[in-house]
C-alpha cells in the first residue's frame, strides 16, 4: 500500500471510527479510544505543533495512523465492516461544513486574544 492509498484509507478510517463510537455493540475500551482518535484527528491543537519543521508533520503521519490501527483492532470486523460502509457512503454525500464551525470560532477566539495581548 504506498502513500496514497494510506491517505485515502485514513479519509475514510476517521468517519468509521466516528461511526463506531456511536456504534452499540462497539465494545467500551474500543469506543474510549475511538473517542480520542477522533478528537485528534479534528482538533486545531496537535501534540507537536505544525510549525515546528518535519516534526510538526510527523505527529500526523505517525502517532494518527498508530492510534487508528490500535482502534481498528479492538473492534471486531463485521462491526468495523458496517461502520466503514456507512462512512463511505455519507463521504459520497453532500458535505456538511456545519461541522467546521467550531473549529473556526475556537481559532477566531484564540486570534482575537492574541492581537488583544497585543494592542493592549
């Protein structure tokens, strides 16, 4: 599998893990982690910061990938299989950019306090 088709497979791992977390019979342990991969994977905030050079990426090609391959593996396959169809087809549905919104008034409010530490 090179490069792109682990990019386009975690395009599609992130909505299932999503799926699954909602997912009844996804198990506790399964859904914990699940639960924190999403919020990883959503959030403006990284472990290492972007900006830092190559580390700052690094963070999002390795400790992303680790943690959906160790969430992967605590869901069982025909859980996993359903999820992953039903995240497949609301990709192929009109997006949502409702789901944007948070992230952007968490970064308007963060940009507002700087230039305010700023110009006071």
């Amino acid at each position: 599998m090179n490069l792109k088709d682990r990019a386009r497979q975690l395009k599609i791992d992130i909505p299932t893990l999503f799926i699954a977390l909602k997912d009844k019979e996804t198990p506790f342990t399964a859904k914990i982690l699940a639960g924190i991969v999403v919020v990883y994977a959503l959030s403006p905030v990284d472990l290492i910061p972007d900006f830092i050079p190559v580390l700052g990426y690094l963070d999002d090609l390795i400790i992303l990938p680790a943690l959906i391959a160790m969430t992967v593996k605590l869901i069982p396959s025909d859980i996993m299989k359903r999820c992953r169809e039903k995240a497949e087809g609301s990709l192929k549905a009109k997006k949502n950019w409702l789901y944007a919104i948070p992230f952007v008034l968490v970064w308007i409010v963060i940009l507002l306090y700087i230039l305010h530490a700023i110009f006071s």
